[in-house]
C-alpha cells in the first residue's frame, strides 16, 4: 500500500514537472555524451515552429547559425570536458520558417547523474531584447558621433555646476584643454567679476520649474578675447530627480553683430527715408497706397497716414491718368521691371505738382509684396524747362534771322548746329544740308572741295589756322578775314570770322562757336576806295611835276637877268610845289596804310623856316604893295 501511494505521488509530480516544462517559455534539452538531442520540450513548438520529434536524433548544434557555430562548438566542449558545469552562451537558431533567431542557453553537464545520465539544456528566447541591445548601442554611437562631430559645443554638468563631460566644439569655443574644464565649475568662461552671478543663476536654473528657450551671455575664451554664445539646456533626471544639465552651446557673435550692423544700417535706412527729398509709396496691385514715407507730405501735403489705404490714381491729372494707368499695367506684368513716368498729382492745397516717379514690381518678393513708387517733386524742373523752351525757340528766331552766320563745333571738329544765315554764307541751301554729312572728315573734304579758301592777302588759308579750328585748340577769341571762292558759283566772298572756345569746369574744351560777317561789299569798296586814292595820287603828281620843272626852268632865266624879285617869287612857287608834292605822297601813303604798306619815318622841323616860308608867301600874296610883313620872336619868360 505505501508502495503504490509513492508511486502515485511520484507519478504525480512528474506529470507536474512535465506540465511546467511543455508550458514554460524556456526550452528544455537532453543530449547525450555525442551531442545527439534525446528530448525536446513541446515548448519548442510555439517558440521555434518545430515538433520535438522532428529534432530528436539530431545533433544539438545543427539549427545554429553558421556566425555562432565555432564558439559553440567550444562551448560544447566545454560542457562535456568539466561534468557538473554550467555554461552560458549566447547564439542564433534556425528556425522552422527559416528565420533566426536570438537564443541565451545553459548548458550543465549531469552525464555523471544516475538520475539523468545526459546533458541538460534550457535556452530562452532573447531575439527582442537583442534587438532593443542593437538599436541601444546604435542610438548610443548615433549621440556619439553627434557628440563628437557636432558643431555647436556640449557639456554635461552636475548640480553643483561642475563640468562633467564637453564634447571637442566646447574645447574649441572656449579655448580650453579638458585638464582646465573637467571636474571644474561652468563658470570658468565668464569673466571672473560675472563667475559668481554666472553660479547662481545655473542654481537657480536647476532648481526652478520655469523653463527659458534659451539663455544669451556674454564669455570669455581662455585667450581673453569676448564672444556671445546663445545656451539652450535640459536635464537628466532619475527616479523623478534633476541630476545632471546637458548645455548645448552656439557662438553667435557674428550673428549678433550682423544683427547690430543690420539695425544700425535700418535705422540709417529709416533716417535717410524720413529726410530723404524724394517720397517712396507701396502700392498693391490694384494701385491702393500700402505706405508712404514722411516725405509725401513735403510734396503732396498729406501726412502718410492721411492717405494710406486709397485708390492712387483718383489724384491724378485726368490729362495723365491714362498715361499712368497704362504704364502701372505694364509693371504689374512684369516681376522686378522698372518704368518711369512724369505726371502731376494733386496737392492737398488743389494745385497740381509735376511728379517724375519709377515703379517696381516687387510684388513676388517676401518681405514687400507691393509695387515701390519712388517719386520727386520736379514742378520747378518743369516750369524751369518751359522757360528755357520759350527761351530756346526765341533764340532760334532770333539766330535764324540774324544775318551773321553761325555754327557750333564739337572737339572732334564736327558741326553739331548752324543757323540759316550760316549756311547760306557757305553756299548751302539750308542747315539741314550742313548737317547731312555724316563726319567732320567728310565735311571737311566737301568744304575743301567746293570752296578755295584765302586770306584777305589772297595767300591760302589752311583749314587748321580758321578761328574754329583754333579755338577747339584752346584758343580764346581768334579772328580772321577770309576769302571765300564758290567754284560751284564762281562767286568770290569775304568774311569776318570770329570764334570763341566753350570749356568745362575743367578747361577742357566741350564746343566752340564761331561767328562769321559777310563783309564782302564792305571789303571790296574799300579796295575800291584804295585804289581810287592810288591812282589820284599818282595822276596829281604829274602836273606838279611839270610845273615844277618851267618854275625852275623860269627862276633860272631870270636870275640871269637880275630880276631879284621875280626870282623871290619863283623860289615861293616851287617851293609851295614841293609841299603840294609832298601832300601827294602823304596821300599816296594813306592808301599805303590801307594796304599795310606804309613805312613810318620821323624828321626834324625847322620852326624859324617854316614861319618865315609863311611870312614870304604872306607878303608876295598881299594886294597891298604898301604892306610889309615881318617876324618877331619874344623871349619867353620863365614859368
């Protein structure tokens, strides 16, 4: 009886032990001494896909991968060389559906154990925890690279703020080897009058629930020189508790100073705008103003906020709205073109102000969105060009009715204006037949061509030596008289031509303006004249000539004959001939000066001579025969 009640107890446990062993997630193994599989738990099944009949009688290291089959071999071994042994291994089985996957197995060596006489083995499914071992180690050599390689610094600091870690960019920021920042305080990196406050806000950092994005300082490097850094932060935390602040660190002193330049440069921007003479509006596509600068209300007279949100062209002139509107079309259709106009817009006062304006499509670009007007006052301009219209066509009246000629050169030589009187002196048919020569140097052979040009000796001229010419040289004022012969005409022609150089603030010569008289009816009637005066002079002189001659022939016989006072009277008539000789040739010299011939000589005057000469003609030509005539000089008296 006590027999059967242990087997049934034992039967019982075993049935127990069994049940545990299909049901457990653990597989449990027997092989023997060969490595040959002589039991297989059922748990195999749902773990592995395989019936334990399919594998009992294999070898025990038949499913494991070709990667793990060398050190299991080993671990093999080992199990059977060292009986009562446990060892632990670490691999990967086939399984059914051909997958692999992670096993960690105990193997114990019970060959020796009446009760088993086999190798014991039981391996668990490890492939998750592997798998989340693999990603763990992947995530961590990720945040080491990023650590490493990461361009902004890192440092990892505990509560009392020394640094217990710093990636190379934080070395590289502040200068400093590990041995200088390891182990010591953050501070280091602010300047030692800010490393206290810089203590006490990283405590109180730690310790409050408020969270900053980010934190901007000032630093210092290790070489003394200052940078600004921009801070962000979080914390490790342990079992609910901040036990570590991980600082990541960016340098943004250029940034920051960009930021200043780029702040001064829109406060400049801003200045030049509020005083700036011309006006800036933004207009939608539609032609609403957006925004208008200050300055609109030095030219229109309306404040930028009086006008800001109304239709643009209900101001403008409606003999120019069309205008406007077609030129605005034409921008809207064109991203970044730019068109002028000139039109005029009305004054806040009802006075109408001239605007020159260029508009900009800027509509694709982000930050404007608008079409930009910049416009100027330019009324003044306008009546300013009005006036100098009305006073240019009164020059050109008055230039085309003059009777001088005149023509405006350029340095190269060419003419660039001429009037009608010009051109008629220089045989041509009207200005518009001067100017129709492409260049100087065709001018100038036609010129030389048709015209035989002299001075007023009659010697050639050279086109180089013409008051033009020399005033485009420099020259201030040169003059000549030419002589024109027309050989298309046969005419011949004297002129009068003056010239006057126009220079820049440089004294470099821009143009020069040569003015030129006809004075060919002047010019000839004074050779005329001269020639008269010539040809009288010469035919007075031969009548004198032979009076001179029977006087002298008549004195001669009667002093002969002793007729004393005869003989006087002779001497006063050829000597009275001498002067009328003497007149002659000073007329003869006259025309001499016309003709720039006259040779000037000096001679001395008797005075005593020539007052008795005058005193004996007195005498001889007196009707009374009673009078006598005589000379008396009185002693001046001194002072």
């Amino acid at each position: 009886m006590v027999t059967s009640k242990a087997e049934e107890v034992l039967t019982q446990s075993n049935a127990l032990f069994r049940a545990l062993i299909d049901k457990s997630s653990d597989i449990f193994v027997l092989a023997n001494a060969e490595g040959v599989l002589t039991y297989i738990s059922s748990s195999i099944t749902h773990i592995m896909g395989y019936s334990p009949e399919e594998l009992v009688g294999s070898h025990a290291l038949a499913l494991v991968h070709p990667d793990d089959l060398a050190v299991m071999q080993q671990v093999s071994g080992a199990i059977r060389q060292t009986p009562g042994t446990s060892v632990r291994a670490e691999y990967r089985l086939r399984c059914k559906d051909g997958s692999w996957r992670w096993f960690e197995g105990v193997g114990t060596n019970l060959l020796d154990d009446p009760q088993v006489g086999a190798i014991v083995g039981n391996f668990r499914d490890i492939t998750e925890r592997k798998q989340a071992e693999e990603a763990l180690q992947a995530e961590e050599q990720r945040f080491r690279m990023v650590w490493e390689s990461a361009s902004d610094a890192m440092s990892l600091s505990d509560r009392e703020g020394r640094v217990l870690a710093a990636n190379p960019a934080y070395y590289q920021l502040y200068g400093f080897k590990p041995e200088d920042v390891l182990g010591q305080p953050f501070s280091i990196i602010f300047s030692k009058e800010q490393q206290a406050w810089a203590q006490a806000l990283y405590q109180a950092t730690f310790e409050s629930e408020k969270r900053d994005a980010s934190i901007e300082s000032t630093v210092v490097r290790a070489d003394g020189t200052i940078r600004i850094v921009e801070t962000s932060y979080d914390f490790l935390v342990q079992h609910g508790r901040r036990i570590a602040m991980i600082s990541i660190i960016r340098d943004i002193t250029e940034r920051k100073q960009a930021q200043e330049q780029l702040q001064a440069s829109e406060e400049r921007f801003r200045a030049l705008l509020e005083r700036s003479a011309d006006a800036i509006s933004l207009l939608d596509k539609e032609g609403r103003r957006l925004y208008a600068t200050p300055a609109s209300a030095r030219i229109l007279g309306y404040e930028p906020t009086e006008y800001v949100g109304e239709e643009t062209f209900g101001q403008i002139h409606p003999d120019d709205v069309q205008q406007v509107r077609h030129v605005f079309a034409a921008i809207i259709q064109q991203p970044g073109k730019s068109l002028p106009a000139h039109f005029r817009v009305r004054h806040k006062h009802g006075s109408w102000v001239w605007i020159e304006g260029t508009g900009t499509n800027l509509l694709d670009h982000p930050s404007v969105q608008g079409v930009v007007v910049n416009y100027r006052d330019i009324t003044e301009r306008k009546h300013l060009e009005e006036a100098l219209r009305q006073s240019k066509e009164q020059l050109e009246v008055i230039l085309q009715n003059i009777a001088d000629g005149i023509s405006v050169q350029e340095p190269s030589g060419g003419i660039v204006y001429m009037n009608e009187a010009g051109a008629k002196l220089c045989g041509y048919t009207s200005p518009a037949e001067v100017m129709r020569a492409p260049d100087f140097q065709t001018h100038h052979a036609c010129t030389l061509q048709r015209f035989e040009i002299r001075d007023a000796q009659g010697k050639p001229f050279p086109f180089s030596e013409l008051p033009g010419s020399r005033a485009l040289r420099g020259e201030q004022a040169p003059q000549a008289i030419v002589q024109y012969y027309d050989r298309v005409s046969q005419t011949r022609r004297w002129s009068l031509v003056r010239a006057q150089p126009i220079v820049d603030e440089d004294g470099q010569v821009q143009l020069a303006v040569t003015i030129f008289s006809d004075i060919t009816e002047a010019f000839e009637a004074e050779q005329r004249k001269d020639e008269f005066i010539g040809m009288a002079s010469h035919e007075l002189k031969t009548p004198i000539t032979t009076a001179k001659g029977l006087t002298q022939l008549v004195k001669r016989k009667l002093e002969k004959q002793g007729a004393t006072e005869l003989t006087k009277v002779m001497t006063t008539i050829e000597t009275q001939l001498n002067r009328l000789t003497k007149l002659v040739n000073e007329l003869l010299d006259v025309s001499k000066i016309q003709a720039g011939r006259l040779d000037y000589a000096e001679e001395p005057i008797d005075i005593d001579e020539l007052i008795q000469s005058i005193v004996d003609t007195a005498q001889l030509t007196s009707t009374y025969p009673y009078h006598h005539c005589a000379r008396n000089f009185v002693q001046a008296r001194p002072g």
